[in-house]
C-alpha cells in the first residue's frame, strides 16, 4: 500500500469511527427522550486529521434518531468518496472566510472574488460579490448580496418616478416587499432554470433560516443549493458536481456566519432577517 493510499485509509476509517460513535450518542438520549446537543465536526478538517471549531452538520435540532441518521447521510457518502476519488482527494480543502461579506465556509481551494451587480424582484440594482472555485466539472459559489442600502436607493427611484409623473402603484416605495422576499425569488430563480427539482425544504445554518433545494440538470450533472439571508445581506450557495459523483456536503453542510469581529456565530433559536436577533449561543 503507497502512503497516500495508507494515509487516505487512516482519514477514513476516522471518520468513520466518529460517525459511529455519534449514532450511538443519538441512540442513548432518543431512549432517555432527552435532546442533547452533539458536537458538530468540520469535514474539511478531518481531511487534516484534526478537529476543528467549525461546524458542518447539526445535530442539535434533530429531534429524532431517524432525523439524525438523515441528516448524517451526506457525511457517509463523503466519507466514501474517499475511497472512490483519486486526486481530488489529494487537494486539500480550506476553512474559508470573508470578513468583508461575513461568512465561513469550506472550499476545495481558495476562491476567486468578483463584483457584480444583482437584479432584485422589484427590479432595484443592487451590489454583490461571487465567491467562486471551479475544478473541472465541480462547481462552487457562494453569491452575497448587499440589501442594507436598499431603503435609500428604493426611495431615490420613487422620488424620481413621482417627479416623472409616475402615480400609483409605479411610484410605490418596494423595499420592505423586496427585502422580505429575498429568499424566496432567489429560489424561484433556481426554480425557473428548467432543472429537475429534486428535493425543496426549509433549511437553517447555524439556526439562521433559508432554503435549500438540489436539481438534477439537463446532463444529469446535480446542484445543491442553499439561501439564507443575514443582516440584510442574501447568501446564495451553489455547489455542481457530475453525474454518479458524491453531493458536495463538504462546501453546503459547512455554510456559518460571522460577526464584525469575523468569530462565527450561532444563535439560540431561528434567526429571521427583518425581526429582532434571538440570543447567541455563541
């Protein structure tokens, strides 16, 4: 056995003994019908044999035995990716993090960040950044999307429409509306590429609400998608992959957000933009 080969075996049979023992973990308190909050663990770190702080999956809000074993299946199947991938095993992963748009998560090297401006529903022009690594056929993008400054730009149009001598609902100031529906034209945008939805649910990264949807493309190729919105700021993650291949649980699972101070956060209970912030857990 080479010692790539020998190192790759030990990662995984790591993991694995680490997957066991949080079943068995989940098995103990569903018998006593105590939630209990499970350790979370960073993917991308055991791909350097260490643990991390950053979080990957939530146990947390799983009520359930079944819910967990759900919940874990993304991380089985990346575990056996190990064995059936060749170089991209070799890259190594990164913990990345953006103090400018104030999020973490892991990418399979470090990204390329471009501005761009973003169209909302109602039409208000509004700026951005991708971040972004490609790596032949396996995409991954996490778009930010800056609505703090869109009350003043909404109320620059509805000024110049009335002076225009625009009336009724063309004039009508849209930036609640618009903030509020973030997430939701945001998916519809997914929605509407053709793409065969495969599964649509609510979702949340570190109790900060969203969706989450993965599509099957015209060449079978599979995308995984997540919105959040946080602080007025919109998160569009995207990450693509072959047909046959793993799902990129590595780069979805491990979406957080961080403070000004650029610590990840997580809050005690569902965070919803627009209502006051519940308490941190941390």
């Amino acid at each position: 056995m080479t010692h790539h080969a020998e190192r790759k075996l030990m990662l995984c049979l790591s993991l694995l003994k680490t997957l066991q023992r949080l079943l068995l973990q989940r098995i103990k308190f569903s018998k006593k019908n105590s939630p209990q909050r499970v350790r979370r663990y960073s993917m991308g770190s055991f791909w350097r044999a260490k643990q991390t702080r950053d979080t990957v999956l939530d146990f947390d809000e799983i009520g359930s035995l079944g819910g967990s074993i759900m919940r874990l299946i993304p991380l089985i199947a990346a575990a056996l990716s190990l064995f059936l991938s060749g170089p991209s095993f070799a890259q190594e992963w990164i913990d990345y993090a953006s103090r400018v748009d104030f999020f973490g998560v892991n990418f399979p090297g470090e990204p390329k960040v471009k501005d761009i401006t973003y169209r909302t529903e109602y039409n208000i022009t509004l700026p951005g950044r991708v971040h972004s690594y490609e790596d032949g056929s396996n995409r991954y993008s996490v778009t930010v999307v800056d609505y703090t400054n869109i009350e003043k730009l909404e109320a620059e149009r509805v000024k110049k429409c009335q002076a225009a001598g625009g009336d009724g609902d063309s004039c009508n100031d849209h930036s609640s509306t618009d903030k509020r529906g973030a997430i939701i034209y945001a998916t519809w945008n997914f929605i509407q590429r053709g793409s065969k939805v495969t599964h649509f649910a609510y979702s949340n990264a570190d109790r900060v609400e969203g969706h989450e949807l993965y599509l099957t493309n015209a060449d079978r190729s599979r995308t995984f998608a997540a919105i959040y919105m946080h602080e007025n700021r919109l998160y569009i993650l995207e990450g693509t992959v072959p047909a046959n291949s793993p799902p990129p649980a590595l780069f979805y699972q491990s979406m957080g957000f961080l403070d000004k101070d650029g610590k990840r956060l997580r809050y005690q209970s569902p965070y919803s933009n627009g209502f006051p912030a519940p308490p941190r857990a941390r």
